[in-house]
C-alpha cells in the first residue's frame, strides 16, 4: 500500500458522510485494540451473529453497552449467555464526541452526541457485510465509524435500496467515517477485506480487520 507516500485527502462522500482518513494515531489504534481483547472475552463473548433464518454473520461481533442481536437492542445477551454485556465507557464517548468535530470541522458538531452502544466487528479475509441500514436505533444522530487493521472496500450508498447509486471507499488503519444527517440511514456494507494490508507492529493487531461503530440507541433503562 502506498498511502504514506501519497497521503489521501479527506473527502465528503455524500451530504453527512465524511471520510477521514489517518484520524486515529498508532498509539490510540493500539489502546482500542487492546480494549476490544478485553470486550471480546467477556461478558458476553465475542461471536458469529445467527440470523432470524438460520444464516450465520461471517463477522465476529461484540459489542459494549447495549447488547445488538438481529433486530433489537437489549441490555443481556439473551442470544448468547444471558449475561449483561460490558458497559460502555466514558472515554469512548468522548473520542466519539471528537470524532464529529473534526469530521465536520465544527468545534462544536459532538456536543451533545451521547454515544451509549458500540458494535465491535473482527473481519478475518473472508468476512463481507452484505448491504445494510442502520435503523435498529430510536436515534438520528451520527453513526462514528473506526477502522483498525487490514484495508477493506466500504461501498456507501443511497437511503432508498440496496443498489446503486453507491460509493466505494478503502478504508485503511486509522481512518474514520462519519455519516449522519441526510445519509444517516443509508444502506452500506462491506464486500471485500484486504488481506495483508494492515501493519501488526503498529496496531498489535495480527491480521483481519477490527470496525468499531459507536451510536446513540435512543433507548432507556
């Protein structure tokens, strides 16, 4: 890969969907690496998703502070071993919080922004994420997107089908999207992971590709 020889620009993909490429520095890639070993443990561990019809997710996840199974949010994991999952931590609200400032460039886009659920997925090199919303949340605000590890293909579309028109982003190591506003729900997925690409002397990370995606559920206790 020669993105330290030409380094990507920052781009607005659509209205509310912004690209930040190189957002998190090694040292803070590391430390959620580090965080999401411990995520993955326990309480709930990290998993294949079964869908409603039998089908089986290709991405492991785990997630923090409410609990995602196909199509709810819940605070134990009733699909996996009863048991509440991790809390969501204060300082992942503020990197959250960050996040939107700088994608936005307006010191003050995070005000307000209360992240309360992170979804941890781990990409090995044969995980895809089949075109998706985002619409299990009683919530409009932003969607905060961080990629660490391998490179994967982001295909970003429209808010009204599966098909096109869409975008096609490589989303390297670091680098962060934001989407909200007019594309917060549109349909997105990922269908292809980069093997190789990622540096496991900067992240600690081995191989495969770590998303985490922090949003506001808009529910209550």
């Amino acid at each position: 890969m020669s993105h330290a020889l030409f380094p990507r620009p920052r781009a607005l993909v659509a209205p509310g969907a912004v690209h930040v490429p190189g957002w998190l520095p090694p040292e803070r890639q590391r430390e959620l690496v580090a965080a999401c070993r411990e995520w993955a443990r326990g309480p709930v561990p990290i998993r294949h998703t079964v869908l409603p019809g039998g089908g089986v997710m290709s991405v492991q996840t785990v997630c923090v502070g409410w609990h995602w199974q196909p199509y709810r949010y819940t605070r134990t994991a009733g699909d996996v071993n009863g048991r509440p999952v991790a809390p969501f931590p204060d300082w992942l609200a503020a990197l959250g919080r960050a996040a939107l400032a700088d994608a936005y460039d307006d010191p003050a886009a995070g005000d307000g922004y209360s992240p309360d659920t992170a979804l941890i997925n781990f990409y090995d090199g044969d995980a895809r994420m089949g075109m998706h919303q985002d619409k299990d949340e009683r919530s409009g605000a932003p969607v905060v997107s961080l990629s660490i590890g391998d490179s994967c293909l982001f295909r970003f579309g429209n808010t009204e089908d599966r098909g096109r028109p869409y975008t096609d982003v490589e989303l390297a190591s670091g680098d962060l999207f934001v989407f909200g506003g007019p594309s917060r729900f549109a349909y997105h997925g990922v269908p292809k992971v980069l093997p190789g690409t990622g540096d496991p002397a900067v992240t600690g990370l081995p191989g495969g590709r770590l998303n985490l995606t922090l949003r506001e559920t808009g529910l209550k206790d």
